[in-house]
C-alpha cells in the first residue's frame, strides 16, 4: 500500500467499492479531488500513487489532471479565490471587484499572497452572469461560492478564512 | 470473406468489404483523400478534420422503405448538409463520395489555414522537411497566405527531450494524437498523453524513465510533421539527400525489415555513411514497425573501432600484413591440421557465409560447430512455422504458447505481434518464471519455478490441475504456435525445451500445417540460418576447442564470453579469427581476418519464422576487410576447393542445389514483392508515415522438414540436464535477456541508448537479498563454475520468485545456463 493509499485508506476504499473492480479507472477524478484535499494541488508523489491504485500509466492520469481547470499541479495557495471577469459580469463591474480584491491582497492576477494562503485568478464563467460579481473559493477539500459580492463582502470572507488559518495554527501550537 | 460493397468515389466505381472506411476505400481505388491524425494501422478519431468529403446516400422512402428513384430509374441520392470525415465513415452501399468539389477543397484549405495558425513553419530547419506531409498538403492544399496575425501564433518550447532517445518540437505538433494512440492500441504503454486542453493542449509523457517504450521511434515515422524526431537523426542530414537501401535487421531473429538512408557528407570524409534506419514495410515480419534496438543500433558498423587489415601474430604481437601473408600462414596451418579443424561460426553470420564455412570445413574433414547458447534448432528445422504462415493472421480461434521468454525484452517485434494476435482473439497462454510484459494479455499465465519448465510444459500436456482450461484451448485450437526462449536457460535446457515443445506440437498433428509450429527465440539474428548449413552447437564446447589442430573462429568471441573458453582457445593449436572487432578472441588469434559489416555487402538471413530474407549493400566497405564468404572462398581455395567467392547471388544458387531445404531459392526470387496493405510510403506520406514500401522483397518462408520429409528423424547428441543441486550458501543463477544489453553489436551505440543499457547488475527478490545479507546497490563478486565477476550491483524487484538470482546476459557475467553461485561482499584493495 503506497503513501497516499495509507493515508486516506477508508475513503480510496469506499470510493473504489463504487465502480466495478475491472474498471477501476473510473475512480480517477473522486481520488484526485481527494489528493488535492489537504492542500490544493497533486504533488507527483501522489499522481504516481494514484497511477498504481488504479493500474493506469502516470502519464494518463496526469493527463486527467491537465484537462480539467479544477485540478491543479502547482502548489499554491491554500484557498483559491476565482472570479469570473468574463463579458456578462464584467457588465457588473467584476472587473472593478476584481482589481480592488487584487489591491487588498497585495498580489496581481494569479498571485499568491506572501503567507501562502491566498492565490487570486481570473476564471471563466461561473454560471450566476445575473448575481456578479461572483467569485468561488476552492480550498480545504471544497469549492464555496459567493454572489452579488462588492470588495467588502468579499474581504469579509476572506478575513474569515484568514482568521480559521490562525487558530489553526494557534490550536497545532497549543498542541505541541 | 466479409460481404462487399460498392459505392461511388469521384465517379469511379468502387466495390470493397463491408466496414471500409470511406478513406481507404479511396485510398485503395487510387483517390487520395488527404489526412493528418488518421492512420490505417489505427482506429480513427476524426480529430484533424482534414478527410472532410461531401457524402451522399441513397434516399429511402420512410414509408416504403424503399429507394427513392429520379425521373431515369436511378436511386436518388441524398448529401449531407455538412461534409464529413471519411475517416470515420465506413462504406454503404450505393454511396457517392465527392472529394473534389469546390466545397471540399475550401475545407482542405481552410483546415491547413488553421493548422498553420501555431505552426512555425520552419520547414528550412526540420527533419521532417521533405518528407512532410504538413509541408506536402499545404503545398496541395493550402491557401498560400494567411489571414492571421503572426503576432498571435503560439510561442513554446522547441526541444522538449521525451527522454533521451525521442525529441518534441511542442510548436511544430498539430495535436493529431498519432504518437499517442501509437503508444496506447499498438504498444498498450500509455506513456504519451494530452495535457491541458484547447489551445494550450501539449503532448506530455509521465513515465520513469521518460517515454518508458522499446517502440518509441515508431512514434518519429507515423508522427505527420516534425514535433517528434530521433536523437539519433535530429539535425542529421535532410531527407531529399538521402538514398535507400534495404537491409534486415541483426539485432534479434525477427528479422525486421529495414532500409538504411545513406548520404555522403564532407565530415565523413566524402564517403557515403548511414544516417538512420527505417521501417520497410512486411506485413509478414514487422509490418511496418520497427524496435528501438534496431533503428539506434547499427553504429557497430561503422564504428572506428574495427579492424581494418589482416593481422599475423610475430614476435612483437599480433602485426598488420597483407591479405596473401595471412591467408599462407591459414593455408599452411588448415593443411597441417585436415580433420583436426574446428570451425565455430555465430548467428551473426549471413547464409551465404556459413555456406562457404562449412564447404571449407568438411572438405577438411573438421567439424561445424554454432557457437549458441540457444538449441533446438533441429526441432525448428523440422517443426517450424509451416510455410505461408504470417502471425498478423492468428486470432480467434488460434493459440500461441510462450514458454521460458521474456518475450519483449529478447524480440521486440514479436513481443508486439504476439500481444496483437491476442487482442484479435488468440488464446495467449504464457510459461514462465517471473511475470513479464506479455502477462496482460495472456489468458493463461502459469509461473513455474526455474528450473522446472519441462514439468511445466508436461503439465500443460497433460491438462494438469490449473492448466486443464489452458490444455484444452490449446487442444481445441486451429492453429498453434509455440515461442521457446532462454529465459534461465543454457544450451543444453533450451534443446530438451524445443523437444519436448516439439512433440507437443507434432502430437497434436500440427507439425508442418499453415500458421502453426516452433519458433526458436534465438539470441542472434542468423542462428536458425547457422543450423540450415549444417553447423551445431556442442555441449562441450571448451573440449572441443582445446583439442582442435586449429580454431577457425568467425563472428564469434567464445573467449569474452568464458574464461573457460578462453583457456581451451590457448590449447588449441592455431587460432583463426574472422571478425568486425578485435574481440578477446581476436586478440588471442594467431591469424585474424577483417570481416565486412551488414551494411557494406549483400547476403541472405533466415529469420525465426524461417524466412529467408535479403539484405543489399548500404555503403562501400573500407579498403582491407572482405566479406565472410569472399573469406572463406579464398581460404577454400587453397585448400583446394573451389567456391564461389565474388557474388553473395551465385553463393545462394550453390546453396539451393546442396542444401534440401533451400531448393530452389535464388535472389530474384527472394526479392520478389507483392502489394500489401496498407500502402505506405509512397508520394502521399501522410497516410502511413515516413516508413518505406517494400520494392526489395519480403523473402521466402521455408517449408519445415516435417513436410518436406515425413519419415524423417532428429537426433541430438546431447545428454538431458541434469536438474542443478544448489549447496548449502550458494544461489540459483538464472541468465536472463535484456534488450539493451553491452553486447558487440550494441555497445557502439552507448551514446544513444546508453543511460538504458543493463548494467553488470543482478536482480533479487528484497527478501533473498536480505536472507544473502546484502541491501540493494551493495557491490559484490559472484563465483560461479570457473569464473567470478567482482563489482556487480545488487538490485532488488518485489516480483521475483525467491531465492533465484537473475544475471543479464552480455554485461559481463559469464554465466552461460543456470548455475549454482556464491556472492561475496566485493572488498575493496586496500591501499598500498
């Protein structure tokens, strides 16, 4: 049993019980969302774990990876902050949103802050043209989505999101 | 046969089978439909869009269901509204195909305006210009002008190692997915894929080491513009300076056929040298596929290393002379020695070489022997593939027996026409120690222990417990064919394996049939051919070669093979050495004799599958060597026998009147073709790839003796082995094949394949290693029977069975057949 495997044992076994045992390779994209869970990228350890569980070449399951935009292979920051800048909610001024949210973090479009929290991009549609702006935060294994944010709005979010990171650190401290 | 069909193409009428795409359908009636991702060899995937046509079908009256017919009885015919892809059409009858029309040629044109859109047209700088087919289809087909902004075209990396033997010119690449799809239904190594998707989409491959395939050139011949080229050829020469010649490959008994492009270039000295090898399409053979050891592994040719004059041993050591002093002193020394002669030739050898060898021989009255590590060539001679067979036709209904091979590491190509005939249907069955890459397709797969493969194969026989299902394939099946190879075998196991294979096949009253018999996989290319002129390996080598009044050695080095053939070399009482290098043997001679290499003469192979094949002269030989038989015709006729010397053709007419077998043969008919499909490698490069048709001959397929002579016999004069006892400390050693190996006719080639060759390695299961006391990568020394070899690596793979040690052949561990050995921590000197 490799690394990956090990490490998150009940949940590869209750995704691979789901799909026949000759087509194995089905579970790809649920073992992927899973790899990205804990920091939001597939390292190349864990493409190659996955390769073995499912008896597929790396090679094909990177390029699962390479297809879809929600996978990523870069380790950035921990919460993505996407936001859709695409015509209909540029008309609501998404792109004003988005160059303030830019200005606040600190970073330009597909930047990641200093503290390795945050990466801000640019996407395409995100389905919800009528509440833009709009903007979705992937991270901690979940994708949340925000509509009719102003800058405001969506500092809060982010100052919440921040401030989880710091009790979370303040908890592993108290621990050690 | 499958029904047939006819259908309209350009107003010519055109009857083919039924499931035809539209595009060959074309293709075969002379129509060239133009294409990128669409090869014959593989599904299609509609993906370039370059096929478009307009099609149009008989109109059928939905009420009726009946046609509809114009005011003069014919069947209305309906066309799409949009054009299609006759790549993914198959024919229906009473179709129209227009491939011509003004709304045809728009798409061709507008399709190549796309193309052209990321594509740097750096036709003056690519490999590919000339031999195209982006370039030749723009030029057909394309709008001359571009209504893009060059400022928009794509910017990306332009040498991209995918691995060290194949590069990817990411600008240059069109996205036809050919390598890909190559890599996936052909080879089923998956090791190149899509990454990203749009226009971002990039060919990537993931595997350790990077582009993990012993085919992975194929993937330069099929790929449609220059993204994929060779480390070998790469910036090399331009294709339109190129000459063919047909040759055959020399790395494995397959027997590929190949064409060497030759050039003369200034840096060589103005001479005419190989700039690469390519496929030439057999569809017998190799279809139009080659392995990776085959295209990058001819530099032993030409490397500097050869010996280039006749060398006499004198005082001061072995001396360069002139042909008429050395071949004297053979003259005078073959006179003095008459019977005593022992003449031991390799399975590198030509026919029309071994020929010569063996007149010369028995006209003195010495004795043939192969040197071999592989026998049963007499149970192949007599149970081989029966003539007219063609492993492209084995599938259903059909079963191939695998026995005591790593197949893809001791024949590539077989390996790969093998796994194809199991994915038409055949029933693979596959014995053997350890699993290898031939077990996924296998319906039966049994490991037995090493050393047990005769059992192994009884119980197969006898429809044994586990093996009673594959027994009964193997029964039941219409044609039967059995690879033997000499996987943890010697000499003397591999000829009980081929007997006891060969009963197998003749009980079943197979023996002789179409598409049935015993394939020897042999570790030379030539040893079947070694075998048809009478030379046969012996058991006791090293006695015999001590005892000789003199050792003619030709194409062979027994002496860096064994140390205990090197010490029978020193009692014999002369050595004649005829060779390309000046091997350990070659420097023990007392006479050596320059050899001429594959490229730099003509003759005749005879392949695994018994076909024996041409090979034409590539470039001119240096001054000095000669070829084999011009060797042994003048050795001959000193000795008082007269041989044909100046022609390899007129040497194949004397062995057609002598040799039963060969009756009949000359080069005309061995270089007879016939038309294949598909038909690749002509002006329309796009549709095949680059690879070569076949204008020199696809060869004559023996008739095994089993037919020709139905009473006759084989006898062997050599004892069963004895099952090896392994004492108390020692270990099983079992000699295994890698296809890479440090072998003569690969080592010049360590520039290309180097970082992929064996290394003087030996491989255990961690727990034998842990119970021997050694961790992987420690360094040990092996004492085997007569020899040791210090400095050789532990490596450690979980698959192996334990308690076994497999050794790669040609790295420098002299095992010859499975042996007991002792391992010694490697101590190293201690400083003076």
């Amino acid at each position: 049993m490799n690394a990956f495997h090990a490490k998150y044992q009940t949940e590869i076994e209750q995704i691979l019980a789901k799909y026949p045992p000759e087509r194995k390779r089905s579970a790809v994209m649920p073992l992927l969302f899973l790899a990205q869970r804990d920091d939001n990228y597939i390292s190349p350890n864990e493409l190659a774990d996955i390769a073995e569980i499912l008896e597929m070449s790396v090679t094909d399951v990177a390029s699962v990876v390479g297809f879809y935009t929600l996978f990523y292979d870069q380790h950035e920051g921990r919460y993505r902050i996407q936001v859709c800048t695409d015509l209909p909610c540029a008309l609501r001024g998404a792109e004003t949103f988005f160059e303030a949210l830019c200005k606040e973090l600190g970073v330009s479009s597909g930047g990641t802050t200093p503290d390795g929290l945050f990466t801000i991009e640019e996407v395409k549609c995100l389905a919800a043209c009528h509440r833009a702006p709009v903007f979705q935060v992937q991270g901690d294994g979940e994708i949340a989505y925000y509509e009719n944010q102003t800058a405001e709005t969506a500092l809060q979010v982010i100052a919440a999101l921040r401030e989880k990171a710091v009790q979370e650190a303040r908890s592993r401290e108290g621990a050690a | 046969m499958a029904n047939q069909v006819t259908l309209t193409i350009d107003d010519l009428t055109v009857t083919v089978p039924e499931g035809t795409l539209v595009v060959d359908a074309a293709r075969k009636a002379g129509i060239d439909i133009p294409v990128f991702c669409y090869h014959p060899k593989m599904e299609p995937v509609g993906m370039c869009r370059m096929c478009l046509v307009q099609v149009g079908r008989p109109m059928v009256d939905r009420a009726t269901g009946q046609p509809v017919l114009d005011a003069d009885g014919q069947p209305k015919i309906q066309f799409s509204p949009k054009l299609e892809t006759s790549c993914t059409i198959p024919v229906s009858e009473g179709m129209v195909i227009r491939t011509n029309t003004p709304e045809v040629l728009r798409a061709h044109r507008d399709i190549i305006e796309f193309l052209l859109t990321s594509h740097p047209l750096d036709c003056p700088i690519c490999d590919k210009g000339g031999e195209c087919p982006l370039q030749d289809l723009t030029r057909a087909y394309g709008p001359g002008q571009s209504r893009f902004l060059l400022d928009d075209k794509m910017r990306l990396a332009k040498h991209v190692p995918l691995g060290e033997l194949i590069y990817l010119d990411r600008e240059r690449c069109i996205l036809c997915a050919r390598c890909i799809r190559f890599q996936d239904e052909i080879v089923d190594e998956p090791v190149l894929s899509f990454y990203h998707r749009g226009r971002s989409m990039q060919i990537v491959t993931y595997s350790d080491p990077p582009f993990d395939s012993y085919f992975s050139g194929n993937t330069t011949d099929i790929c449609p513009v220059g993204a994929l080229t060779t480390a070998d050829f790469r910036f090399a020469a331009r294709p339109w300076e190129l000459k063919n010649n047909a040759s055959i490959c020399t790395q494995c008994p397959v027997g590929c056929n190949t064409t060497l492009n030759t050039r003369r270039e200034v840096k060589s000295g103005g001479k005419w040298v190989v700039k690469r090898v390519m496929p030439r399409q057999n569809e017998l053979v190799n279809e139009i596929w080659i392995c990776d050891k085959g295209r990058f592994g001819y530099h032993y040719a030409e490397s500097g290393e050869r010996i280039l004059s006749p060398h006499v041993r004198k005082e001061q050591g072995l001396v360069p002379v002139s042909w008429d002093e050395a071949l004297d002193l053979v003259e005078q020394r073959l006179r003095q020695a008459g019977a005593g002669t022992v003449t031991l030739a390799g399975g590198r050898l030509a026919n029309e070489d071994l020929f010569n060898l063996a007149q010369v021989t028995d006209h003195l009255g010495g004795r043939k022997l192969l040197h071999t590590q592989v026998g049963g060539g007499e149970y192949v001679q007599r149970y081989g593939l029966g003539k007219g067979s063609n492993l492209g036709e084995l599938g259903k209904g059909d079963a191939i027996l695998v026995i005591a091979s790593d197949l893809q590491e001791e024949a590539p190509v077989w390996w790969l026409r093998v796994k194809r005939a199991a994915d038409r249907g055949a029933a693979l069955m596959v014995l053997n120690p350890r699993p290898t890459r031939l077990d996924p397709y296998a319906r039966f797969i049994h490991h037995y222990r090493y050393g047990e493969e005769l059992e192994a194969l009884g119980r197969l026989a006898a429809g044994e417990g586990e093996l009673a299902e594959a027994a009964e394939a193997l029964r039941s099946a219409e044609n039967l064919v059995i690879f033997y190879g000499s996987e943890g075998l010697g000499l003397a196991e591999t000829t009980a394996l081929a007997r006891e294979a060969a009963g197998l096949l003749a009980g079943s009253g197979r023996a002789g049939k179409v598409n049935s018999g015993l394939i020897g996989v042999w570790q030379q290319n030539n040893t079947l051919g070694a075998y048809d002129m009478g030379f046969r390996p012996e058991a006791d080598l090293a006695g015999a070669l001590s005892g000789s009044g003199l050792a003619w050695i030709a194409a062979a080095d027994p002496a860096g093979d064994h140390p205990a053939l090197e010490a029978a070399l020193k009692q014999a009482g002369f050595l004649v050495v005829q060779d390309l290098f000046m091997t350990r043997t070659a420097q023990m001679a007392d006479v050596v004799l320059p050899a001429q290499a594959f490229t730099e003469r003509e003759g005749t192979f005879t392949s695994g599958e018994r076909r024996v094949q041409r090979f034409y002269p590539a470039v001119a030989a240096p001054p000095g060597p000669l070829a084999d038989f011009s060797i042994a015709a003048r050795v001959g006729l000193r000795v008082g026998i007269e041989l044909e010397g100046a022609s390899a053709a007129t040497v194949m007419l004397r062995i057609a009147a002598s040799v039963p077998a060969y009756a009949g043969l000359d080069y005309a008919l061995i270089s007879e073709v016939s038309e294949q499909w598909p038909i690749i490698g002509r002006e329309d490069r796009y549709y095949g790839g680059t690879g070569y048709d076949n204008h020199q001959g696809l060869g004559v397929q023996l008739q095994p003796d089993a037919v020709t002579d139905p009473d006759g016999e084989v006898s062997i004069a050599m004892a069963a082995p004895a099952p090896l006892q392994v004492p108390e400390g020692a270990v099983y050693l079992a000699p295994v094949t890698r296809l890479y190996d440090q072998g003569l006719t690969l080592k010049p080639s360590m520039k290309i394949v180097g970082q992929r060759m064996a290394r003087r390695e030996v491989w255990l299961n961690p727990e034998t290693a842990a119970r021997l006391g050694f961790g992987a990568a420690s360094l040990v020394t092996l004492e085997g029977e007569g020899w040791t070899a210090s400095g050789v690596e532990i490596r450690v793979d979980e698959q192996l069975p334990p308690d076994v040690l497999l050794a790669p052949r040609s790295v420098g561990i002299p095992a010859t057949g499975p042996e007991a050995v002792r391992l010694r921590p490697l101590v190293t000197e201690p400083e003076a």
